[in-house]
C-alpha cells in the first residue's frame, strides 16, 4: 500500500499515512486531539485545517465559503490524503486546554466530612482496606493451610463471611508469608457481595492506602486523588475526554463505537486520559502509584460502556437497552488503567440509557433522597438529567439540550477553559459594563454561563425580542450583517480578542441556547405534570454539573432556563459526580445506598413519547416562556400597558 | 326537576373586538366598515355564551391576473381578473362582498416582482373604487413584502386596513407600518399554538395594543390536514375562552386559497370521471373547508368562488339564529 509523510504544523510531527487516509484520522494516529463534534462524518465543520503544501482531494461541503478554501481551509475529515501534505492545525480546531476545576469555593454544598465518618450520614468504611495482620506462625497442632491462616486471622477484626483469592495471589502467598515472618498486609477489597484478598504485602503497608475518584463525563474528565485512611484528597486534576475527536456528544460516539476495533480506540483513548490523570496526580500528592489500589468512577451509560469496550449500540435504538447498568467490580488493569497492578475499578451504576452514574452520583451528594422535602436536581450538560423526589420516591428523565450549554454550536462558542467568557454583564445599547474571562486573559469565546450571560442581558437591555431577534434600534452600532447572512451582534473586536478574530452572537446561536433551555424547561415541567405536581411544591432545587457551578441562578430564570422561584431555593452542589464517587469510594454503605435506594429506586419517564413534552415545547421557545404568568417576577411593564389599552 | 347536572360550560374570557375599516368619521374614506370578535362561547353555541357578531367573509382578489386558478373560478368573474378595481368592484356590486383580501401576488419575484410604487397605485385604485374594508396581503417573501407593505400602507393611511402576514422572525417593520398609519395587523402562526401566542405577545409588546390583531394560525383544506388546522384554532380558542387573553383575538382563515389549491378542486372530469362534475367540485371544496372553520370559531374566512361565498354566507345567517 502506497504511504505518503504527512506533517502537521505547528507541532511539526511527521507520521507516515496511507494514500486516501482522511486528514482527520492521520492527526489521531499522530496524537492530535481534533475537534469534531460529528465524528468525522463531514456535518459539523470543526475539524478546520489549513493545507500548506501537498496534495490532498477535498469532498465539497457547506461550510467552507470561497475566500476560505481558497486560504487552504479544508474540513480534516473530508480531506484524503494524496502526496506528501502539511497540514496546519490551527488553534481553534484542537481540543485543548485544561478545563475549569469545580474550585472548593464553587462547591459551596458541603464537603466530604459531611457525608462519610462519624457523625455523618455515611460510616466510613472504605471499598478498599489495608489490615496489618502478624500471624502467629504455624505448629504441629495449628496447621491449617497459609491460606486459612490468612483468613482466620483477618476474621478476627472483620466480619467477613465469604472471601475468595486469586490464584496469582495464592502462588505467591507461602513465600512471602515466610520470607517476612508471618508479618503481612493484606489488600482487601470489596466485589459486589464478597471480599477479595487482592493482595498480600510484606510487612506493614497499611498507613498508604489511596483511592481515586473518577467522574467520567463526555466533556471532560476529572479525578480526585483521594487517603482511604483519613478521607483527605490529595490532589485534584481534570482535563477534556480525548474521545472528543470522535464526537462531541454520546451519540455520535455510539455511531463511531460500532465495531469491535473502534470500541477498542474509543477504550484505549479514554483509558490514556485517565492514566495522565493519576500519573499526574500520584506525582503532586508525592505518593506511590503502587499504593493506588481502587478507582471508583462515575459516569454516564454510554461512557461506562466506552469505557468497558462495551458495545453501545442499543443505547440510541428504540427501546433503547445497555448492555449494563450495573458493571461488576473488575480489576482496573482488565481495562488499561495503570494503578496497583491487582487494584480494582468500581462503577457506580445507571438507571437507564440517558440517566447514568453520574446522575445517581448528584443525587447521593444532594442527599434529596434522604429528606421528606420535595426537591428536584438539574445536571445540565448536552443530555440534561433531572430527578425529582424525597425520601419515598424519585422519578428522573433525560432532556437532549444540544451541546450549547458547552459552547457547541455557538459561532464564538467554547468550552469553560483559559479565554472562555464566562460572565458578561451589558448595559444599554448592549454596550459591555463588565466581563469575566477564565484565566484572565483576552476573551477568545463564549461558554455556557457567558452565553446564558449574554442573552440574559441582551433581553434586559431591549438588544432582543422574546423570540431572540436583535432589534437594530436598541442596539446601538454594534449589529451588523454577518458573512452568512442574518444579522449579528458584536461583543468584541478583534483587536480585544485572543485570536484576533471578531467576538460575536448571532440570532442563530441565540437560537439554539432557546432550544437547548426550552428542552430542560419542559422537561421539568413533565416530570413535576407527571407526578400531578407544580413548581410551587418544590422545596429544593440543585443544580449539578460543571457547568452548573458557573450558573448565575437570575440569569437562569430571566431567560426561562430555570423556574421563577425563591433563590433561596436553589443550591450548587458542584461536581455532584466525582463527590458521589468519593463517596462510595470511602463508604461501602454509601455504594450499598446508591445500588438500592436510589439506582434502583429510581422511575425512569421516557420524555420522547410523552404527549405534554411534544405540544407545549414550542411554548418554552421564548424568553422566558409564551405563558409570563409562570415568570411572575419578570412580567414586563409593557404587558401591563397592554391590557390597559384593551381595557380602554 | 332535572337528574342530570347541566353541562354548560361557563366561560370567563371574551375575544376582543377588532374593527377594519375607517369611515370619514374616523379618518378614512371607507363607506362601511366591519368588526369581528366580542365571543363569550364556542361559535353558536347560544346557550352557553353570545356570538354577538356574525363571521365575515372576504373575497379575495389579486393584483394581478392569476395564471393558475381553476376555470370556474375564472368563469365567475371574466374579464375583471385584468384589473384589481373592476374585480373589485364586480366583487362588491354584483356579489355582496363586505370585505376584500387584496393578495399583491404580482409583487414576488419569482412572480411579475412589481414595485412597491406599483403595488401601492393598485391598493390605491381598489380603495377607490370600492368603499368596503380592505385587507392588504403581501406575497409571502419577506424580504419583499417589507419593502412592498409599508409603501402600501403609507398610501392606505387611516383606512385601517387589516395588513399581512407577520411572523415571529419577521414583524417589526410590518408592525412599525401599522402603527404609524393606524392599520390592524394580522399575525401568521404556522399551526402552532404556542407561536400564535408568541406572536401577539411580540406584536403588542411593540405597542400594538391587542385590539389592533387578528391571528392567522394557517388553514388546511379539506382532506389536507383540516382536522389538525381545525384542532389548533379550536384549542386557541378554548385558551382564550378560559381567560388567556393574549390568545383572546379574532382568528382569519384563507379558506379559498386552500381549497382551490387541491387536486379534488382543480382536477378536470376527464382526469377523474369518478369525481364529478368540476364546474361544481372546487365549490362544494370551498363550501365544506369553510363550514369547517366556521365551528372552530374563524372570525374572517377569505374565499374565492362567489356562488360558495353566497353559500356560507347563507350557513351564517342560519347559524346566527336565536
């Protein structure tokens, strides 16, 4: 087969191809994290690259104009490698970056302390534990085997009526046990019902017993280094899921998942990230990877399936069926993931197709299913999860919100890392009053809270109508026409920006933000309808997710994304989804909980054939709703003069 | 004394009244002029609340001469389809027409692209020649109809004249007309409750006060999805009657149009023997999509054949019987 060298600019690495390779996957196999929100199938226009030099063929596409292709500007997963090409992958079209940390300050809902020890809601009792044992060594009339022995020993201080051993473990057990005096640690950990002796160490290693929980999210991925001993974190890291390439959402990653060879990529890229995190995070805390002996995880269904090379297939096919909701513990090495080599990976488990671990995790953290109140929980992301109940019931649903609380589909769209807009605050004429950049640099773009941000504003300023539309005369000279037509709004001029590139909103990406809370805004709307309760019953509202923390909760009800209620009412519990995972990770009970109370408690409403969500969506495409009456505090002045004038 | 609880519905809202059509009195040059709306009930549902002001039907003219009608349509008037005034006034004289709906067909481009000076002599020449309201319709493309519109409703100022579509993506200009020559606006929903209301919230919070709108929530024609079209009006009806009064207007429908627009109006006998008669079909077509919305509370129909206005016409009266 014909190979040709193709150099990807500015990172100058060089890697062999073969003939009619798409660009896009030659800059996989060279490393590159690419954007590409669809997965390669040539319908989202992320994968920008510019061809320096070289022969490629180009499939025409829409998103390209004339000026740009004519600047070498082709899609990389549309362009097939021909001759020896360069490639330049420009700024915008990489996945970089390090995204936001829920800091300790955003996570203004209680801390560990308050869930696991004494005291707390759960006993601390982690999932995995290390015990000194100092056998006493055996006689002609105490001969039992070394690994009764072992056992019996570790009986005296646990409760453990079934326990099972592996036989690499029993291969090694008599040596060891010998060469080190019958003084030993044994590594227990939890699997499911029983207890497995994962290990026997020489000597005393039971002051270093390290943890790490996972919160697996489609976006991106953070671990908490965690001391199973004394319930500290360690060390915290996050970065962006690398599968991104791949597809921006579950479902185009299920679409590229479909077969086994690719499941195995979407698996191992994955797994890469999350051993550059606890590499990463073994280093800060200064401790021993080998000590890291249990990875808990939380993540949504279609992740734990990637993460496992699990086929995901049925997930996005009516009825849609996982394959798992509850994943057995298994050995994380089974999986690629580089901790004490007999270490073991727990999940946390799903409800359903669209409502995972990471869903189950937030409502453990919330604590709603431990209280008679009636509360309801927002994780917002691209799918949004919502659960409501008490201590008698949860019901939950999945709301498909389009990927513009990330910054996807958003012209100046981004997500919430260095140079994201995060908070914006407009005056009159839209012109800017004030602007919070991640990282404190030159804005580069909008991201979920900016945008929310900045829509809120426009519409207190008068710049939009309730539908979203710019109105010209309100805003000032900032509207212009745009290169695609239909008019946008500039936020800032290149000259302020950190690409040199024109920061701007169009009525297109106003649109979508509408969709993408219209779907979340009725979908709790069914959820409270489908147990024959209003906003009004609601006595707790939490908001979960990364992007949650970001939230201002006014502008969230000013543009109809969250119900007009008493702020008191709302609270932040931060990345619900690496808590939760802590949680289980230092309290056998607290996973016991989340298996039966909530996991298994939980009634799952499919909102795709629900008739309410069907005829009322379109009431929630305006700012903040067609129906005012349910904003009370945002009723306008103008309405009033309105009736006044019937009433004449 | 009765075993069973009475079943009548008591309603709490009422549609408001909109009135097109200015006479000298008010500032115009209209003869006569209508008003729709003040329903308290279900259309004719006596018993229950009033249908104080029978529906009205407008007859439908274009400003150019339509190259696609049906031939009994183009029998009933003859020669006057050359000219909007004389179609006009053939409409008003000879078939009692209170109303018309002046389509300005000829002003899309792909359709004779007349100007807006064009359009506006021929809105003017109808005003003249006849002296009922006028309804004022664009060409469905947006971007000409608000060059076209306004110039049109500069050159009808005063006359209150009811000027469309508007949508939700495309009002302001439309609405801005209306406001500054004293027009009534008709609001264009795309069978779609929730947008129709959206729509009048938009329109009034630029001013428009909510007797100066009429909501046209799309029409289908029998056999073409009437059920569906039927089901929305008569649903936003239901929410106004209950007291949702931004829903609370008068609805239009382009009965005509529709009608004429299916293949079972059209189709010649020779095409479908089966079918009858075509010099009768589209008629009967246009009668049945009528009486249709005539039950989900239509306030405005706009028709085409004279002998099917007469028709309806006729329903109405007996309808509106004590």
């Amino acid at each position: 087969m014909k190979t040709h060298s193709i150099t990807f600019l500015p990172d100058n690495i060089t890697i062999q191809a073969a003939a009619g390779k798409s660009v896009l996957d030659a800059a996989v196999a060279a490393g590159l994290a690419v954007n590409s929100v669809c997965g390669g199938d040539g319908v989202c226009g992320k994968c920008r690259v510019i061809v320096k030099s070289g022969k490629v063929t180009a499939k025409p596409n829409m998103f390209l104009d004339r000026r740009e292709i004519q600047r070498g500007m082709a899609l990389a997963c549309q362009t097939f490698i021909d001759g020896d090409v360069t490639i330049d992958v420009p700024f915008e079209s990489r996945v970089g970056g390090v995204p936001q940390l829920a800091t300790e300050d955003a996570i203004r809902y209680g801390s560990i302390s308050d869930w696991v020890g004494e005291g707390a809601l759960f006993p601390h009792n982690p999932l995995f534990q290390k015990i000194y044992l100092d056998l006493p060594k055996p006689t002609i009339s105490d001969c039992i085997c070394d690994q009764e022995r072992l056992y019996r020993e570790i009986r005296r201080s646990r409760d453990i009526p079934i326990m099972q051993t592996g036989l690499a473990v029993l291969q090694r057990l008599p040596d060891i046990l010998r060469q080190c005096d019958w003084k030993v640690t044994a590594l227990l950990g939890c699997r499911g019902g029983t207890v497995e002796v994962v290990d026997v160490e020489a000597g005393d290693t039971s002051a270093s017993n390290l943890g790490v929980a996972l919160d697996l999210g489609t976006t991106t991925v953070v671990a908490h280094l965690v001391d199973l001993t004394t319930s500290k974190t360690l060390a915290t890291k996050a970065k962006y899921n690398s599968q991104i390439t791949f597809g921006d959402d579950v479902i185009s990653r299920i679409m590229y998942g479909a077969t086994p060879e690719r499941r195995t990529q979407l698996r191992d890229v994955v797994v890469n990230d999350i051993n550059d995190l606890i590499a990463g995070l073994v280093v800060d805390a200064k401790v021993k990877l080998n000590d890291v002996c249990m990875v808990a995880c939380a993540g949504n269904t279609t992740m734990i399936h990637l993460l496992c090379a699990l086929n995901p297939a049925n997930i996005r096919k009516d009825p849609y069926i996982p394959a798992v909701c509850c994943p057995p513990v298994i050995r994380a090495a089974e999986v690629g993931i580089k901790i004490n080599s007999r270490g073991l990976l727990a999940t946390l488990p799903s409800v359903a197709s669209y409502v995972g671990g990471d869903v189950v995790a937030d409502v453990l953290v919330s604590g709603m299913m431990r209280s008679p109140d009636l509360s309801l929980l927002i994780d917002l992301g691209t799918n949004g999860e919502l659960v409501l109940g008490n201590s008698d019931w949860l019901v939950c649903c999945s709301a498909s919100a389009g990927p513009s609380f990330e910054g996807g589909g958003i012209t100046c769209g981004m997500r919430a890392t260095n140079g994201a807009i995060e908070h914006i605050q407009l005056g009159r004429n839209g012109d800017i009053v004030q602007c919070n950049v991640v990282g404190g640099s030159k804005p580069l773009g909008l991201c979920g809270s900016g945008l929310i941000d900045a829509v809120g504003e426009l519409l207190k300023a008068g710049c939009i109508d309730r539908r979203g539309r710019f109105d010209p005369a309100a805003c000032g000279g900032r509207l212009r026409e745009g290169d695609s037509g239909g008019q946008e709004f500039l936020l800032f001029p290149s000259a302020l920006t950190a690409l040199g590139r024109d920061l701007v909103l169009t009525e297109a990406d106003i649109n979508n933000l509408i969709h993408s809370k219209g779907s979340i805004y009725m979908a709790m709307e069914c959820l409270l309808d489908h147990v024959g309760m209003s906003f009004d019953d609601l006595q707790h509202v939490y908001i979960a997710g990364g992007f949650g923390n970001y939230l201002k909760i006014d502008q969230g009800i000013r543009i109809g994304l969250l119900p007009d209620l008493d702020p008191a009412k709302f609270k932040y519990i931060g990345n619900g989804s690496v808590q939760g995972a802590k949680m289980a990770l230092l309290s056998q009970e607290a996973l016991k909980n989340v298996q039966d109370q909530i996991a298994g408690a939980m009634t799952y409403l499919e909102l795709s054939t629900n008739h309410k969500y069907m005829n009322e969506y379109s009431s929630c495409l305006f700012l903040p709703h067609t129906n005012i009456e349910k904003f009370p505090s945002l009723m306008p002045a103008p309405q009033k003069q309105t009736d006044a004038a019937v009433a004449r | 004394m009765s075993i069973l609880d009475d079943a009548k519905e008591k309603w709490t809202g009422t549609i408001n009244e909109v009135t097109i059509g200015a006479t000298k009195q008010d500032g115009g040059t209209r003869t006569s002029v209508v008003t729709v709306g003040g329903a308290g009930a279900l259309p004719f549902m006596n018993f229950e609340g009033p249908t104080p002001r029978a529906p009205v039907v407008a007859m439908e003219i274009w400003d150019r001469e339509p190259d696609d009608w049906a031939q009994p349509l183009v029998d009933a008037f003859g020669p006057v389809l050359k000219s909007p005034a004389d179609w006009a006034r053939k409409c008003v004289e000879e078939f009692g027409a209170e109303m018309l709906c002046l389509k300005l067909a000829g002003t899309h481009p792909d359709f004779g692209d007349a100007t807006p000076a064009q359009a506006a002599e021929v809105v003017k020449s109808v005003l003249k020649a006849v002296g009922v309201p006028l309804i004022i319709w664009g060409c469905d493309h947006d971007e000409k109809d608000n060059e076209v519109l306004p110039r049109c409703s500069q050159a009808a100022a005063g006359e209150r004249c009811l000027l469309g579509a508007v949508k939700e993506d495309n009002y302001k200009t439309l609405v801005a007309s209306c406001l500054a020559d004293g027009h009534t606006i008709l609001g264009l929903s795309p069978i779609d409750i929730n947008i129709a209301k959206q729509i009048n919230i938009l329109v009034s919070e630029m001013g428009l006060p909510l007797n100066r709108i009429v909501m046209y929530p799309t029409t289908g024609a029998l056999g073409y999805g009437i059920e569906y079209a039927h089901s929305i009006q008569e649903r936003g009806r239901l929410a106004a009657l209950s007291g949702d009064k931004i829903m609370s207007l008068p609805v239009l429908c382009m009965v005509g149009s529709e009608a004429w627009r299916t293949k079972e109006a059209k189709a010649s006998q020779q095409e479908n023997p089966a079918w009858g008669d075509e010099k009768t079909r589209g008629i009967y077509w246009e009668i049945g999509t009528a009486s249709t919305f005539l039950q989900a509370g239509s306030d405005i129909l706009v028709m085409r054949h004279p002998a099917a206005v007469a028709a309806i016409r006729k329903t109405i009266s007996e309808l509106m019987v004590k």
